[in-house]
C-alpha cells in the first residue's frame, strides 16, 4: 500500500512559481512515480541492467517524462526550470531519525537547491513537507501533487522484459479526499 496522489492542474503549478525566475522540480521516484504512470497509461519505470554487476533496476520512468514536460512548460514562459529525482523525500527527510544520518542529509538538498529560487516537489504531502523543513523559509516550495489517499499497484513486466508496467485491473484505489 502506497500513497495515492494526483498532478495539480498546470495553471496552479504555474501560478505558484510566477514571479521567479528559476524553479527546481523534485521528484519522488517511489509513489508519485507509480501514481503518474497510473494516471497517464505511462510505464512506471524502465528496467536497466548494470554492466559491472549484471544486476536489473528498477529506474523511473513516469515522473522523469512528467517533470520534462514541466519543465518545458515553465522554460516556455522563460522560467529557467531543472529537474532532481530522489527516493522518497518523505522518508529521507520527514521521518525523524536517531542520530544516523539520512540518505539524503539536508545540507545535500540545500547544496541541489541553491541555484533556484522555488521549488516544485513532485510527491505526496509528507515528502514536500519533510523538503521544507530541511530548506527553511529561506525557500519557496511548492506541491506540484495533492494526496488523495492510498493505492495498491500490481506491477508487471512488459513483454518487451524492458519497462515495468501497473496492472490497472488488479490495482485498487483508496481515495480519502476529493
């Protein structure tokens, strides 16, 4: 069981940037990835093989396309837009930890953000609040992503044996809010 979370419309994301003049797009590679793939009939992530251990990942796939085509967006209204993944930022920097340091320490998001002047999180509402409290008010972010409740996916390989796919039909939606 994963969150379930939706794209705010693109005139709310644009909206939310106006006035600045460089925008970060930080996307989550866990369920925001999953969610768009399901939304958009897009694959959720590309498997790749690594030639040193031979060992397949998973590499997403769905937010990496949808964080472009925002990017593009903003780049065409001349707001200069970049796009950083991450694993879930809800978990590297909202959950408190016990004296280890996270995957993601803060001072390493702070050094990704600091040529821009927002940032649009591409994930569920614990993940854009854990990025503001590792940025401070010293920058604006922004959700690009409302929650709306929990999912589970059933996941498949293409026949292909190259993208990894959701199967919508065993999938089951479990939404809170509207």
């Amino acid at each position: 069981m994963v969150t379930y979370v939706e794209l705010l419309p693109d005139s709310k994301i644009l909206s939310s940037v106006t006035g600045f003049e460089s925008v970060l797009i930080l996307g989550c590679s866990g369920c925001a990835n999953a969610c768009i793939a399901y939304q958009k009939n897009l694959p959720c992530d590309k498997l790749v093989t690594d030639e040193k251990t031979n060992i397949r990942k998973r590499s997403a796939y769905a937010i990496v396309k949808e964080a472009n085509r925002i990017k593009n967006l903003l780049e065409s209204i001349r707001i200069e837009a970049n796009v950083k993944m991450w694993k879930c930022p809800a978990w590297d920097l909202f959950i408190p930890s016990s004296g280890m340091r996270s995957r993601l320490p803060y001072e390493e998001l702070i050094k990704v953000c600091s040529n821009a002047d927002a940032v649009v999180t591409l994930c569920c509402s614990s993940g854009t609040l854990g990025v503001k409290k590792a940025l401070g008010k010293s920058f604006k972010v922004t959700p690009g992503m409302k929650t709306l409740g929990w999912v589970y996916f059933h996941f498949i390989v293409d026949e292909s044996d190259q993208f990894v796919l959701i199967d919508k039909n065993e999938s089951v939606i479990t939404k809170l809010v509207r």
